[in-house]
C-alpha cells in the first residue's frame, strides 16, 4: 500500500465519520416535529412524478428561464461529474491510475470530454451567479435576513464550484500531456475534447515531474474540496442538493388550498354541540394547540426548512412582502431551520439545565422529549409576520422544491389564537359574530333578505 | 325574486339537483348581492332546478379557520355539514372561491363530501352543453385570478373560458394564472386593518390592471370585488374603470 493509498483512506474514512455524525444531527433536529399522516397509497405516482419532475427534472426552476438555465448547467454537471468521482475514489483506494479507462475503451473519452464540456458550462455558470448575487446584486438576495452568514454561505459554495472545475482541469490537461511523454505510467485514454488540447497547449513544455505534481494536485484538489462539500452541506443552505428528493416526495399532494383539520378540536367541539354523547373522555389538562415551536410542527415542516436554499422566489411573490409588509416566507423557513439548530446544538451540549421540570425533578438525562428553555418559535418570528399572510399560495407555488411556509404560518396563527387567546383585536368583532350570528359581519337582517330586492 | 328554498322543496318531497351556497358576502354585501342577484337570473332563465339553504346556511368558516380559530371554523362547519346531510345535498354551486374551496376541500375530513362547483365551473359547462349561448362583445375586459379558484385549486381555464364567449379581447395582467397576485383580502385580511407597509395589497393589484388600459376588470370572487373596487377608488378610476363578476357580465350579455 502506497503512502497515498493510505493518506486516501484516512480521509475518506475521517470524512465519512464526520458525516454520519453531521448528519445525524440534522436528521435528529428534523425528529424534533411531530409525526406526519401516514401517506396514502393511491398518492404514490404523484409523488414519485413530483420527485422525477420538480427534484430531478427541475421543473419549477424554468419558471425563471435565466437563473433555471444557469443552475441546470450547473446541476447537470454536478451528475456527469459523479462518475469521475467513483473513478477517483476507485483509483484512491487501489492506488491505481484512471482504472474506467481499459473497462470503457473508446467510450472512456467520451464521457471525459462531456464531463469537461459541461464543467466548462458549469464553471461560466458559477460566474454568472457570483456576478447576480454580488455585482448586478438580484433583488431577491437583498433582503435583510439575507444580510451576514447567508450571503457568505452562497458566495463559499460557489468558491468551492470553481475549485472543483479547477481541479478537474488541472488533472485532465497535466494527464493528457503525460500520456504523450510518458506512457509506459500514463495509461492511454484517447484525447480528452477540452483538456487534450489545451494540455498540450499550456502545459507542453513543462518538466515532467512538475506535470506528475499537477496532475496530483488537480486530482487531491477535486477530492478533498467534494469531501469539504459533504461536511458543509448539513450548515448550509446547499443541503438541497440531497434533501430536494425525498422534501418533493414528503410533499402534500392535496390542492393547496386545504388546511389540515385538527382532529384533536373535532371532538371538543362535537361534544359542545351534542353531536356526540360522550363527554367523559375530555382530557382534564388545558390543551395546547397549535405551534408555538418546532416540536409542535410536523418533521416535514422541518426538513422544508433544512431544505430551503434561500433562493427567495417565495419572498420575491408573496404580495405583503411586495407591499412593504415584514412577512418574508423565506424567513420563517430560515427561523424555523435556526430554531431547531438551536435546540440541537443545546441537546449536543447535554447541559442539564435544558430538561423540564419533571425531568429534573426524576433526575432523567436529557433528551429531545424532555427538551424545555424559556425560547420559542415565537422569538424569531414575530406576530407581525403571522398576521400578514393572506393565505394566498404564492410562496407555495413559488418553491423549486416545493417547501410549504404557508402551513407554518397558519400553525403557528393557530397557537397564537387558540392557545394563547391571542391575535389581532380587529378579529374579535368577527369571531363573535361568526360564533352568534353565523355570519362574518354582525348584520340584524336575515341571511336571505337579499332575495326581497326586486332586481338590482 | 323567486328564489327556492332547499327546505320548501324538501318538504314537497322533491329534491334540488343542485344547491347554490350564496355565502356571507353574497348575502349581505350590497356590491355582492348584486353578483347574486345575477347568477339567481342565470339559474333562473335557464331552468336550473336548484335551490338556496336561506336562513339555514351559515358562514362556511373560512375566515376564522384561516384566522387561527379552528373551534369557530369546526362549529360552523359541523353545523352546516349536519343541515346539507340531512337534506341529502349531492351537488353544490358557490358564487365565492372561499365557500368553494373549504366546501370541497375541507368538509370532507369532518364528514361532508358532495361535488362542489364554482360558479365559473358551472357556466362553462353550460356554455359547453350549448344551454347558454353568448354573444361576444369587443370590450377590453382583464380577468384577474382569485387565489382560492385559482392556485388554490388549479382552475384558471373555466373564468377564462367563459370570459372569452363574452368579449372578443380579453387581456392578461403580467401576474396571472400560477402567477396571479392576491387582491389582499385572503387568510382574514379582508377583517382586519393591514400590517405596517409601504402600500396596500389591493393598489398594487389595481395598479397592475389599469395597466392593461381595460375598460373593466372580470373577477370570480366576492372578496376580490371589494379589494379591486377598492383600489380604483384609491386611484380615482372608479369612473372609468369597472369590477363584474363574470356572472353579472353575462347578465348583461344575456339582456336579462
């Protein structure tokens, strides 16, 4: 085993131990939220046509065709680009060099040149959108909550692109000059369309050895800049990237306009009406509902958040943010992701004081059950927001990967009037005339006195 | 008018094929009763057998659900469910996307299904089945989506479809269909004053349609017409520029 081999493995085996920890935890922060509906059987097409359409095909991206055609090219790099990352690590692990090339023959160039062809797109992309965000500076990545660690996450991801690109390259030409001086140690592939020109071209008349440490350094490059990606993933917003397939699943397949019923109220309510004759079963604690932090919203709820890329098309839609209104649907994702960071950053630290008082009256560890502080939902987002929404769908309609900020909204408006006895005083006078009059407005006339008005 | 009563027909042991759900607004806002009014013509020339709850209808619950207060929503809904269960309601029309959305959408998981239409549904079934026939003018009318017909419920081609048999230049705002911009009255906007901003929701809308130099703006909600109504006044076109229901357009279409 070379030196090499070995240096691979342990940073292949390092890398693969921090991610399994880095991921647990986001997995762990999205089983904070309570459990979902079990999904229905006959939903499963739509749910796998969503997956294949909105995830993988990109669908809602081309609503904006400039910024959709910019991130396929990106994206359909980031695929093709998955085989010569098997490749490297196969040739890692065995301390061989390009070991595809004999099984592919002919083709192995092929698939060279078109993983090159799109890096080339790929890399003129990453330009571009470097150039959106912080020269041309797109409206939609201005607003405040985009202002510190946001904007910076965008901005190193995209550093990251180009060092990939950069490795890439670097491999390729330092190789394709290689495999013409030395081939006895160069296994020879056939010319690569990009590399096997500009190789020779740039690299020509460089000493031998320097090439070997090219060649070594554009391949160490791509790999340790992958495995930095994998470890960065879980804090950033670039978490998309994986989590986009199983959110479009995991997502409501109903029409956008049903709100979830609560069941849970059903039943009070039916025994205040005589619709039922049991009314023992009435639990004696006061109940809470609604959501006045993230164990109260479902784990889907939770994974939109860790799913959002902030890319703001829900913001830049939504008619109260338009209006000069602070409600931004892209926010409450953001809060309701650093809320549960929060939480799980607290669990990770296993201070004790993080339990409940029955937990620390029994003298129980600490866990995400007995988890309390004296913070909420409530404290990163402010009634102001909640009570600007119109329930109108279009931040819902507006995510590429289909998130929901809508339902967060009304769960936590929910809270704020059921639970709490809350909300805007403005709704006082309805909710009583609802409740006596069966009507919206507080009106002495009967419902249908309007059919007494001849013809106008 | 002569307007059926579901009970009254009931009790002469009949039963309405259809049960037109007037709404809140429908009955008591003077501006939508109008929309009411005119749609009870329609029914009322074509011999649709249909009849209205009257007095026993009661607010579907929409505002207060949206609002946050799921007991208030659950009571009105579970009592209006009871009243269509027990005069066996199959089939519904509603002239306002709020009543149409939570009816078909949102009655079910509390025990009420039945096949809901919006109104714009119906009169284009009706202009399919060649029961209505209508002459197209040439006005320049813009139609603007109502959420809740709309993205809510993904039927942007009915309003439209009939909109088309009543003028032969229809026109698009920038933001329609998946795109359409809330008139601002949604999630119990319409009860409230509006939160700290630098414009109202409906002037933005507004703004957007007197754009299109329309004479008039075709809509398919109640809600819509007040917001829309509204914003004109704000820009001082309530002169030039007017608000219709589609139903009211083919009312006057139809010389009724």
């Amino acid at each position: 085993m070379s030196i090499q081999q070995i240096a691979f493995l342990i940073v292949l085996i390092v890398t693969a131990s921090l991610a399994s920890k880095l991921y647990g935890r986001v997995i762990r922060n999205i089983r904070l939220g309570k459990d979902i509906e079990p999904l229905r059987e006959q939903d499963e097409g739509r749910r796998w046509l969503n997956v294949f359409l909105v995830a993988l095909g990109q669908k809602k991206m081309f609503k904006r065709i400039i910024p959709a055609l910019l991130h396929a090219a990106i994206y359909v790099a980031f695929l093709f680009t998955q085989i010569e990352l098997i490749e490297i690590i196969a040739d890692g692990l065995t301390g061989k060099h390009r070991v595809f090339a004999p099984f592919l023959g002919n083709l192995y160039p092929v698939i060279i040149s078109a993983i090159e062809l799109l890096s080339l797109a790929a890399f003129a992309a990453t330009l571009a959108f470097i150039w959106r965000r912080n020269v041309a500076k797109v409206a939609r990545f201005q607003q405040s909550e985009m202002r510190g660690w946001p904007s910076w996450d965008a901005n190193i991801i995209l550093f990251g692109e180009i060092l990939l690109i950069i490795g890439i390259f670097t491999m390729n030409m330092a190789d394709s000059v290689l495999q013409i001086i030395d081939p006895s140690h160069y296994v020879q592939t056939g010319t690569f369309l990009i590399s096997g020109h500009l190789g020779p071209a740039l690299m020509g008349s460089w000493d031998p050895d320097l090439l070997g440490v090219m060649e070594r350094f554009g391949w160490w490059l791509h790999f340790l800049v992958v495995c930095g990606f994998l470890l960065y993933l879980p804090i950033s917003k670039h978490l998309h990237i994986l989590f986009a397939f199983p959110n479009t699943w995991f997502a409501s397949v109903s029409p956008k306009g049903q709100m979830k019923n609560m069941p849970e109220v059903m039943v009070e309510v039916k025994s205040m009406l005589g619709l039922t004759e049991d009314t023992g079963s009435m639990s004696e604690d006061i109940p809470e509902f609604g959501a006045q932090d993230v164990q109260d919203l479902t784990w889907k709820n939770i994974m939109d958040a860790y799913t959002c890329t902030e890319c703001g098309r829900c913001t830049s839609v939504c008619p109260a943010h338009i209006t000069g209104k602070k409600l931004s649907p892209r926010k409450i994702m953001m809060d309701v992701r650093d809320r549960a960071t929060e939480i799980g950053k607290n669990l990770d630290s296993g201070n004790l004081t993080f339990r409940n008082e029955e937990a620390r009256k029994n003298n129980h560890p600490l866990t995400s059950q007995n988890y309390a502080d004296d913070r909420s939902l409530f404290d990163y987002i402010t009634r102001e927001e909640l009570h600007a929404c119109t329930s109108c769908n279009a931040c819902v309609e507006a995510c590429p990967v289909l998130i929901n900020p809508l339902d967060i909204i009304l769960q936590m408006r929910r809270y704020e009037i059921l639970t709490e006895s809350a909300g805007p005083t403005d709704w006082l006078p309805m909710f009583n005339s609802l409740e006596n009059n069966g009507a919206v407005w507080a009106m002495s006339a009967d419902r249908d006195a309007w059919t007494a008005t001849d013809s106008q | 008018m002569e307007v059926p009563r579901y009970s009254e027909r009931v009790a002469k042991g009949e039963s309405p094929e259809i049960l037109f759900w007037v709404g809140c607004a429908g009955s008591y806002d003077p501006r939508a009763q109008r929309v009411t009014v005119a749609f009870v013509k329609i029914l009322n020339s074509l011999d649709i057998d249909y009849a209205i709850l009257g007095k026993e209808e009661q607010c579907t619950g929409d505002p207060a659900r949206r609002a946050g207060n799921e007991f208030v929503f659950q009571m009105l809904a579970l009592q209006n469910i009871e009243t269509l269960n027990t005069y066996g309601v199959k089939k519904i029309v509603t002239t306002c996307p709020h009543c149409f959305n939570v009816i078909k959408n949102e009655y079910p998981a509390l025990g009420g299904e039945y096949e809901v239409l919006h109104h714009t549904q119906l009169l284009q079934s009706l202009i399919q089945e060649e029961r209505l026939s209508l002459e197209a003018g040439t006005d320049k009318i813009v139609y603007h989506d109502s959420c809740f017909l709309g993205r809510a419920n993904g039927e942007f081609a009915a309003p439209r479809d009939v909109l088309n048999q009543l003028t032969t230049d229809m026109v698009e705002m920038g933001r329609n269909r998946e795109k359409g911009l809330c008139c601002g009255a949604g999630g119990a906007q319409m009860f409230k004053e509006d939160e700290p901003g630098d414009k109202r929701i409906n002037v933005e809308r507004t703004e957007e349609a007197i754009a299109t130099n329309a004479s008039a703006i075709a809509v398919n909600c109640p809600f819509c017409l007040t917001m829309l109504s509204d914003g004109l006044k704000a820009k001082d076109k309530q002169e030039e520029i007017m608000v219709y229901d589609l139903s009211e357009l083919i009312v006057n279409n139809m010389q009724l």
